[in-house]
C-alpha cells in the first residue's frame, strides 16, 4: 500500500465518521425543532390569557392609585382636622389659663343662688312648695 492509499482510506473513515455524526446532529436538531415548536404553540395558546392578565393588572394598578390618591387626600383632611383641633385645645388651655371659665362658673352659681331665694320666696307665698324636680316628677312604672 502506498503513502496516497493509506491516505484515501484515512479520508474515507473520517468521511463516513463525520456522516454519522451530522446524521445524529440533524436528528438532535430535529427534536429541539419539535420542541421549539410545542413552546411556540403553548406560548400562543397562554398569549390571550397572559395578555388578559396583564389588563387586569393594570386596572387594578390604576385602581390602586386611585386608592391611594384618595387616602392621601384623607390623610391631608385628618392632617388639617388635627391641627385645627390642636388649636382648639390650645385656645382651652389659655382659656383655662386666663380664668374666662372661671367667670362663667361664678355666673352659674350666682344664677343658681338666684334660682334657689326665688324657691324660697315662693314656698313662703303660699304657692306650691319647692321640692326637687326627681321627687315631684318621677314615677319608677313610667320607665
């Protein structure tokens, strides 16, 4: 055998080695092809789907933010309440502080005093003496 036959056979070898192995490559190719293919169609079968779940997303994401527009315009409203009320109680305290309430309580109790000698005058007039309202009106079966 000469140097070109050895060489012919050697070709001719890894010819046949290299068809088996672009045969076994295609049928490799070939299934992923398969597969590639079963996605497509589960992918455009779950599209509608998907694309109505990513709707219903987003109204509820504008429905979210309409919330929270809401509940910050909220917050604001307690936020002013508050402050109004702080203000409120501030005015009491100095109220308190300035002793204006202390002026009405002795107004009241003056105008109580003056409640009372009438009573007194009265019962002593011969009209109906003075008894307290609880004893005079009261009846426990009305209840």
């Amino acid at each position: 055998m000469t140097m070109i036959e050895v060489f012919i056979g050697a070709n001719s070898l890894a010819l046949v080695a290299g068809v088996v192995v672009l045969a076994r490559l295609a049928a490799r190719i070939g299934d992923a092809a398969d597969d590639v293919g079963l996605a497509a169609r589960r992918v455009a079968d779950l599209s509608p789907n998907v694309r109505a779940l990513i709707e219903t997303g987003h109204d509820e994401l504008e429905s979210l933010r309409s919330l929270t527009r809401t509940t910050a315009a909220v917050a604001n409203d307690v936020r002013a309440v508050s402050e109004q009320a702080s203000t409120a109680t501030s005015h009491l305290v100095r109220g308190f502080e300035s002793e204006v309430f202390g002026r009405y309580r002795a107004a009241f109790a003056g105008a109580r005093a003056g409640i009372g000698m009438l009573r007194r005058f009265r019962d002593g007039n011969g009209s109906r003496a003075s008894r307290p309202v609880e004893t005079e009106d009261y009846d426990p079966r009305n209840d």
